[in-house]
C-alpha cells in the first residue's frame, strides 16, 4: 500500500514475504521477494529485517531472483525498495 501511495508502477508487480527459513513463501521467485530475518540497525540493536531478491521467475523461463541486499531493518524496507 505504502508504495502504490508513493510510486507508479505501470504493471503489476509480484511480492513475496516470508518469514520461513525454508523460503515457504517462494521468495526467489518474485518479482521483488523478502526474506525475514534478524539483523542489526544503525545503533547496532538487534531487530526484525529482511533479505531483498528482485528478479525471480515462474514458467517457460522461469528463474531465481537476486539476492541485492543483505539485512535491511524492516522500518528501512520502503525507502530501499
């Protein structure tokens, strides 16, 4: 919601976040994917954060997406992407 308020985007994007260490929600295979985990902001306190990939594909050419960055604070998420 936050980025369909602050971007326009001209086609449907498909988002993945999963908090599951076994990818559950298929993270690497969204458009942009998010994958949970615990990492440190800018005071070095420990906090909920993510893992970004972009790029991932389903069907004919289907494919992983990149991981590009490691660790983002949650509160940083929006910003970032």
């Amino acid at each position: 919601e936050e980025l369909d308020r602050t971007m326009e985007v001209p086609k449907p994007v498909r988002m993945h976040w999963t908090g599951c260490p076994n990818t559950c929600a298929q993270v690497q295979v969204a458009d942009i994917g998010f994958m949970g985990c615990m990492t440190r902001d800018e005071n070095k306190k420990v906090v909920e954060g993510v893992d970004i990939f972009i790029g991932g594909k389903v069907g004919a050419d289907s494919h992983l997406g990149d991981l590009i960055h490691k660790g983002i604070p949650c509160k940083d998420v929006v910003p970032v992407v």
